[in-house]
C-alpha cells in the first residue's frame, strides 16, 4: 500500500464515527438520486411506449387537399423505405357521438380491422374489432365511462350527413387519457360510406424500427416526395418530450445539492483531523515529507470517503430500485395515466451520479488540504515542545 493512502486510512480511522456519518451521508444521496433517477426514466419510458403505441412513428399527409386520392400506392411506395417496418392508411373526421345519458364531442378514426388487429391489438380490453354485417366502432375506455357504454349498446353519431347508429363492438384503452375520452375505432370502410369519401385516405400511418431515428427517415421521404405533409412522432409531442427531459435535470440538480450538504461534513471532518493530526504533520515536514505529500494525505481521504460512499449508495440505489420493481408503489389509475410507478435503471445516470459525487468529496477535501499545506513545521515544533 502506498504511505500517503495507509496514513490517509490511518487518520480516517481514528475518528471513525465522523467518517461513519461522512461515508453514510454520501452514500444516502448517492441512493436518493439514483432511485430517484430510475423513477424518472420508467415513468418518461412508460409515457413514450404509450404514445408510440397509439401514434404513427410518422403521419404522411397530403400538402395541399384533404384527402389521398391514391393512397394505396403511395402506401407501397412508404413501405419499400429502410426502416419502415408497417404502413397502414388511416381516415380521421369529428362527430357527436350521443345516447340516452350523454352527448359529446368525438374523433372518429376509420382503419382497416386487419390493421388495427395488427398494430393495435393489445389496446382492444373488450370485445372485437368490428361486427361482420353490422354498423359498429370501438369507443375509448373512458369515453364508455362517461356515456356508460358496454359491448353490444348502440349509439348515435351525428355528422354533417345526418345521424346513424352503430353497435359498440369493443373498448379500447390507450392508457392516455385524452385519446381514450374521445376516440372511436370504426372500419375504414365505414368511415368512407359515413362521410361520403369514396376510396380515400387522410393520411398513412408509418411504424418504424428505431422510433427515435425517424428524423432522417422523414427527412428522406419529405425530398421524394414534397408535395406531402410528414410529421414524425417527436415533432407531434416536443413540448412532452421537453418537459420530461428538464424535469430530469432540475431532479438530478435538486437532490445534489443533499449531497453537497453532505460534504459540508465532510470537510468538517477533515479540518478536525488536520487540527488533531498539527503535531504529526510538524514531524513528517521535519523528516523531510514535501507540501504535496501532505496534502495529498487529506485529498487521499476526501477520496476514500467519496468511493466508499458512492459504492455504497450505488448498491442501495440499485437494491431500491430492484425493490420497486418487483414490489411497484400502486398510484391511483384515474388519476394518473398509469396505476403504478415504473422503474428503469441506466448505467449512464449511476455513472454520472458516481462522478459528479465523487468529483464533489474531492472539491470537498481541498480546504483542509490546504490548511495542512500551510502548516510551518519549526512553529507546529515550537509550540508543542
């Protein structure tokens, strides 16, 4: 072991309990961030596969009509592209959707059931996609809540055409409470006999392999085809994708400012080690120890303190973490999008943690290094003999 790291342990030792508190108080912050963290990320991974399941990666739309005339072929054309691992077409439109308890206002998408099937399968909670035969949609979980509506009722949808009646097929629930309070499924079909379109679309929806590489994939197609309208998920949700990515950084700053409080005792512990250990750093300058040998006796222990600490806290995070994810706190789902809090762990935020923690402990050891740098081993002599 190198001399200045066993004298550095040495004088951690001899108060130990102050180093105690010290390492603890590291390590708790260390815990605090990084499970803190975690939270953040499971919640904003929670949200985008929530978005991604119910949005196009891209929306291709025409430029200047309402509607593509020929979009089966462009279909074709969209799905050839590097990437693109689904195009489907997709007709939107607005009604009012009413019963005997209620009337609201709806948005109407018409999709192909075999797409819908394909896509958006594991938001059908009841029900089928559509009846074979008969006029029906599936309405969003919470628009059935507030028309209490159950498979096989008929409602109302009343459009500038007139009004007509379809039977509730199914209930879909996205998870995202504006898209549930207000959407309604129907068969692409029926949306064109409804709305008098004939065989047309409003738009193509496109999935992709690597949602978070869609900009130059668009970028792409916006050059083939620049009659188009193209709009990529992130442009669709920038301010939520914004708002979720500051909110990491005032969490990681906020619950770091705890562990600069906890090097506040750090230093503390220091200088009383520097003020207890005057009459041992006079011998060592006498025997000829240098000004950065002794210094770097007190950062060798800000160090220490700091590793053991982050190790520490490192492991509580992670075990926390583990602890949350096999055993979810329950949150209520009717007011939140989600009824639990989802955890995801990244090596990068306990690699930041450990590093902005430890570069901290160091900083903190710099004022009794430098106090013990000072020090005049004839007057420490001196004043002792």
């Amino acid at each position: 072991m190198h001399p200045t790291l066993f004298i550095a342990l040495k004088h951690l030792r001899t108060r130990w309990k102050q180093t105690l508190v010290s390492v603890l108080s590291v390590a708790v912050g260390v815990m605090i961030l990084t499970t803190a963290l975690s939270l953040t990320n499971g919640f904003e991974s929670d949200m985008v596969e929530k978005i991604l399941g119910t949005t196009p990666h891209i929306s291709v739309k025409p430029g200047l009509e309402d509607y593509l005339p020929q979009y089966k072929t462009l279909q074709k054309q969209l799905e050839r592209y590097s990437g693109v691992i689904e195009a489907y077409p997709l007709q939107k439109q607005q009604a009012l959707i009413r019963n005997a308890v209620h009337t609201t206002g709806t948005l109407v998408y018409g999709v192909h059931p075999a797409d819908a099937e394909k896509s958006l399968k594991r938001y059908l909670t009841k029900g089928q996609w559509e009846i074979r035969g008969k006029a029906s949609l599936v309405v969003g979980s919470e628009l059935a809540k507030k028309l209490q509506l159950f498979r096989g009722d008929t409602v109302e949808l009343v459009t500038a055409e007139g009004t007509s009646v379809f039977t509730v097929s199914g209930i879909f629930h996205s998870g995202l409470y504006e898209l549930d309070v207000r959407l309604v499924l129907m068969p692409l079909a029926q949306v064109q006999a409804l709305y008098n379109t004939n065989d047309v679309a409003s738009e193509i929806a496109l999935k992709v392999k690597d949602v978070f590489q869609v900009q130059p994939i668009a970028k792409e197609m916006q050059k083939a085809f620049p009659v188009l309208y193209l709009r990529t998920w992130m442009d669709s949700n920038k301010s939520l994708l914004q708002a979720m990515a500051l909110e990491k950084k005032v969490i990681f700053l906020v619950i770091l400012f705890i562990i600069v409080v906890a090097m506040i005792g750090i230093a503390n512990t220091l200088v009383m080690i520097v003020m207890e250990k005057t009459m041992d750093i006079g011998i060592m300058r006498a025997l000829g120890a240098s000004r950065q040998q002794i210094g770097l006796i007190f950062l060798a222990q800000g160090f220490v303190i700091g590793v053991v600490g982050v190790l520490t806290g490192s492991l509580l995070g992670c075990l926390t973490s583990l602890y949350l994810s096999f055993f979810p706190v329950r949150i209520p789902g009717d007011v939140y999008d989600l009824d639990h809090l989802p955890v995801q762990m990244q090596a990068m935020d306990f690699a930041s943690v450990a590093a902005a923690t430890l570069l901290i402990c160091i900083l903190a050891s710099f004022f009794p290094a430098r106090r013990a740098l000072r020090a005049d081993p004839i007057e420490i002599l001196r004043r002792n003999s």
